[in-house]
C-alpha cells in the first residue's frame, strides 16, 4: 500500500501558523462576559494583551511574564505606536507588576488601530511586542455577542 500522501499531509500541517487571537465567552448566572486573548510568541520579552467585556464595560490589560515591570507610585509607562501616530501615558499597574490596565484613550487608540489593520507596536518598562491585526476584526466582533447556549455547546458524536 502507497502512503507517499502521508509525508505532504504532515508538512502542510505542520507548516500552518494558528492566529494568536482567542475569543471566549462566559456566561454566569450574575453576569455573561467575554474575553479576547491575544498570546505572545515572545515569552520573555514579548507583552500579552487581554479584553474583558462584561456588562457593557470593556477594559484593556497588557501582561508580562519574565520580569515585573519598573513601576512608579503604582503606574507604569506605556507607548502605543501605528501608522497613525504615537501616544504614551501612565497604565495602573497591578499587584505583582506583571500586569497593567490601560487608560481609555489608549485602549482606543489600540484597538482603532488595530480595527483599520495596522500593525501596532506597544513598548512597556523594557519590554515590546508588534502586534499583528489579522484577524483582530473577526475576534472583536464576537466580543460582543452573547455567549452561546449550553444546547449550543453540545455536539453530539
């Protein structure tokens, strides 16, 4: 039997890149929430970014993992860079230093720059990451939706 198509099988699969942008919904009896993930490739020098909607308030988080972040008075320095221009300001870091939450007017500026497709370079205490915007739109719209139903969840084998 011939399996010469096995060898091309794994290497195309091999080859395919997953995108680095998740969506997920929760749905409690409280409150429904959702959530957008955006991974690092970088593990050490690279900054994740993270969006929970719940109850028509979206907020922005950017995590390091390696080292905490040089924090002043509980802030640390943020730098939003695209194609559209440049802003910085003073993100609130939280316990630990590993993570910040982004004011409004950056968290609109990323994702403004993001929605129009340009890549986005994000600079925090050392750190940076360029974040590419392909599929950014796709997983944003769904942040909105409501988390589908349990029925919706089930498959049936």
């Amino acid at each position: 039997m011939h399996r010469w198509w096995v060898l091309p099988l794994l290497l195309f699969a091999s080859c395919q890149r997953h995108s680095q942008w998740q969506c997920t919904h929760v749905k409690e009896t409280a409150c429904e929430s959702s959530r957008i993930l955006y991974r690092s490739e970088d593990p050490v020098q690279g900054i994740d970014i993270e969006m929970i909607h719940t109850d028509g308030e979206l907020s922005t988080y950017l995590q390091v993992h390696s080292e905490p972040l040089f924090v002043t008075e509980k802030t640390s320095p943020v730098v939003i860079k695209s194609i559209r221009g440049e802003m910085s300001s003073m993100a609130t870091s939280h316990r630990g230093a590993q993570r910040v939450r982004l004011n409004d007017d950056l968290q609109t500026e990323l994702i403004s720059a993001l929605k129009e497709g340009y890549l986005v370079d994000i600079e925090l205490s050392g750190y940076r990451e360029t974040i590419d915007p392909s599929r950014f739109q796709k997983v944003f719209a769904r942040l909105e939706k409501k988390a589908p139903s349990v029925l919706n969840r089930i498959r049936i084998y």
